[in-house]
C-alpha cells in the first residue's frame, strides 16, 4: 500500500492551460504539503495544510491553488500554465498531531509537470 | 532565519570505498530537528533518519552512520562500503520547533555516484 500517492505521475501541457495534481495519503497525518524541485533540485516547500486548513502559503503565484477536501487530500491546482512551472511537485505527509516541527514528512513519488 | 548547506554538490567513489557526506546547518532555535532523505534516480524521496537537537549520540544502521556535532552545527552522513544502489542525491534538512513544520528546510542536496 503506497503512503502517499500522487497523481498524475507524468504531466506534459501547453503553456495557458488548466491542470490539477492529486496527492493522497493513507498514513492518518494531520498535515499535508506541497513542494517543488527545480531542474538543479532544489526543494522549496510552497503550501502546507493542517487539518484542512492552510497554514504556510510561500511566496508562489495566486495562480497555484491548493484545496484540501479532507485531512487525506491535497490537490494542487496550477492555472495558466506557465513554461517556468516545470519542475516536479512532491506531496508530502506529517502527522504534526502536536503541530510540532519535529515530525518526519513522508513524500510521494513526485509529479513531473513540462509545460510545452 | 535558518539554514542548510551541502557544501559537496557531487561525489565519486568507487564501490566498497566509504564516503561521507556533510551538512552544515544554522539556525537560532535551541530545540530543532535534522533529517536525511534519499532520492535515487527514480525520483522519490526515502526517509533516512531524524535527529533532535539534544541527542548528539552518533547513530548507526547498517552501512550507515550519522555524526551529528553540534558544536560544529553539523551532521555528516557516512555511507561504509558504498555500492551501486547507493547512487543517489541526498539531502540534509533543517525543521525548527514550531508549528506544523512549516521551517522544514533542505540543503542543495549532494549527488553521489558509486561506480561499480
């Protein structure tokens, strides 16, 4: 059973269109992320979600939307799709039940977004 | 504001040999948690080891070890009779004790290829 799932594992689009990326974990965590690495790896974390609510938004353009249906899901949607927002996107999981940094952040398996 | 260098953005070595990796950190917390993470040229990111600040005993498992000093605000990653699977980038990261790990920080990552 994978811990946390993304979806779609592979995503190559057109600059100005629309697409989500769905990520899932079944680990029971209070707390989900979203991050994304650049060409040189670099990872930067962009939104974290407690419970359903969000409680880190980096500085990353209004055209990234995360929503989180419930404590299991955090979708990330990208809008107008530009050519700098290839990269891969990792969702990670914490249980954070405490809110505490000390927690560990379990990943998924990465998204890899071209945009063309 | 807190801070994780991997000074080493590429090692070599030759199977068998042992290589180690340094992270160096800064951070103005006294309570704080350092961690590694494995990404292997598939992409995902693999849990290695958290540590907190006040627990300065070395660790091992396996082929692994880990020295964390904190009077030298490091914690090296000691890989012993490297193999080829261990080909991998690794990253050292950084989580304050706050909130819902919204600090958790990673180095630029070091990529290390073990040849055969």
């Amino acid at each position: 059973d994978t811990a946390v799932s993304q979806t779609p594992k592979y995503l190559v689009t057109q600059m100005g269109n629309d697409k989500s990326i769905k990520c899932e974990q079944n680990l029971g965590h209070d707390t989900m992320y979203w991050y994304k690495q650049d060409s040189k790896k670099f990872l930067k974390i962009m939104f974290s979600y407690n419970n359903k609510e969000l409680i880190i938004n980096e500085t990353v353009p209004n055209r990234f939307s995360p929503k989180s249906p419930d404590k299991a899901h955090l979708n990330l949607h990208i809008n107008s799709l530009e050519l700098g927002d290839s990269a891969v996107y990792f969702c990670a999981s914490s249980q954070a039940g405490l809110g505490r940094g000390q927690e560990t952040q379990y990943f998924g398996p990465g998204t890899r977004l071209l945009v063309l | 504001a807190q801070k994780v260098t991997q000074a080493q953005t590429e090692i070599s070595v030759v199977e068998k040999e042992d290589v180690t990796l340094d992270c160096v950190y800064e951070t103005r917390d006294t309570t704080y948690y350092l961690f590694w993470y494995k990404q292997p040229p598939s992409g995902e990111l693999v849990f290695l080891i958290r540590r907190n600040s006040f627990d300065e005993q070395n660790e091992i498992s396996g082929r692994y070890s880990w020295n964390f000093q904190k009077s030298t605000s490091s914690f090296n990653f000691t890989i012993t009779a490297s193999q080829v699977v261990d080909s991998a980038v690794y990253f050292c990261a950084l989580s304050e004790d706050d909130n819902y790990g919204q600090n958790f920080v990673f180095g630029p990552g070091t990529r290390l290829s073990v040849l055969p």
